[in-house]
C-alpha cells in the first residue's frame, strides 16, 4: 500500500508522519529512520533495530557511571553501543581513528585524548578497554570520554577495566 500525504514542516526542520502511516510501517517512538535524497526527493525508511544487546550493556555502564562520573561508551568498529554520561546515540558511526585503535585490540590511555568517538564530538576517548561480544562478533571497547581538562585517575582505570573484564566474560561467545 502507498500513501501519500502534504506536511509542513516547523521552522526547526521536523514533520509529522500521520499516524496511519507509522502504525502501517510500525515507526514508534524511538525508531531509528534512514533519511536519503535524490536530487529533490526525500526517502525515509525504517531501519531495522541491531541487535546490539543494549539493554545488558547499559546495566553494565550504570554502576559504573554512579562510582566514576565519566562519560562511558561501549563501541564496536562501527558503532556506539551503548553510552552513559555523555551524549553519543546508540548506532552512531565512530570515527576512522576510533575504528583503528579499537581493532588493535590493546588498552590504550592519553591524559590529553586519543581521539574523538565519533565526528563533531567536543570530547576525546582518554582510555580504551578492548572487551569481547558475542553479539557484535568482532572487536569492540569500552571508552572512557572525560570532560576536556579532566584527568583520570589510577582507580577510575582499574574500576573501568574490571568493567570490560566482566563484559567480555558475561557476554563471551560460546565456544
């Protein structure tokens, strides 16, 4: 079935997608949309969710958060799994110097950062904890993203790497 509708769209660049049409493509609240041009044409597409386990990530990123105060993210080579205390979206594509560093597949560590998570991103990794998921099948790493100007201390470093040392043994793949 196709649908076609006129919207306007407000002055912060948002439209609405009629309610008929979300329940028949099922978009929800939260669903993650693939927006596409072609030359004055613009295709939104649904995209189908990853199972990226999130839910079992984040539980492992809040107790942590609450002890160190530091923003914390979970990245495989392509993207941000989950994040707390820091604003990096689940899905977002990281940078090709995080993507490198992760697939070294070492702990890594910079006072002044190693480089951004993802593009346009005001704050630097300053440590990387590579971890193992059975989901993501490949490398993957757990980042420290302090504030600029903060330095981490030894304790901060030694809780986050017991953090990926149990992520790596609750989420090993079956072998």
């Amino acid at each position: 079935m196709s649908i076609a509708v006129i919207r306007n769209m407000d002055t912060q660049g948002r439209i609405i997608i009629p309610a008929d049409i979300r329940k028949e493509t099922g978009i929800r609240s939260g669903s993650t949309l693939e927006i596409a041009t072609d030359g004055t044409t613009i295709r939104i597409r649904k995209c189908t969710p990853r199972n990226t386990g999130s839910k079992e990530l984040r539980d492992f990123l809040e107790p942590l958060y609450k002890n160190i105060r530091c923003g914390l993210a979970i990245s495989s080579t392509d993207c941000i799994l989950a994040s707390k205390g820091c604003y990096l979206p689940e899905g977002a594509q990281i940078t090709e110097e995080l993507r490198s560093l992760i697939q070294e597949g070492r702990e890594m560590f910079s006072q002044s950062g190693l480089c951004p998570p993802v593009p346009d991103c005001s704050r630097k990794v300053a440590a990387l904890f590579p971890v193992t998921l059975a989901l993501a099948s490949k490398k993957a790493a757990l980042l420290l993203i302090p504030e600029p100007g903060r330095c981490l201390s030894g304790a901060e470093c030694n809780c986050t790497r017991l953090i990926a040392n149990m992520i790596t043994r609750k989420c090993k793949p079956n072998e």
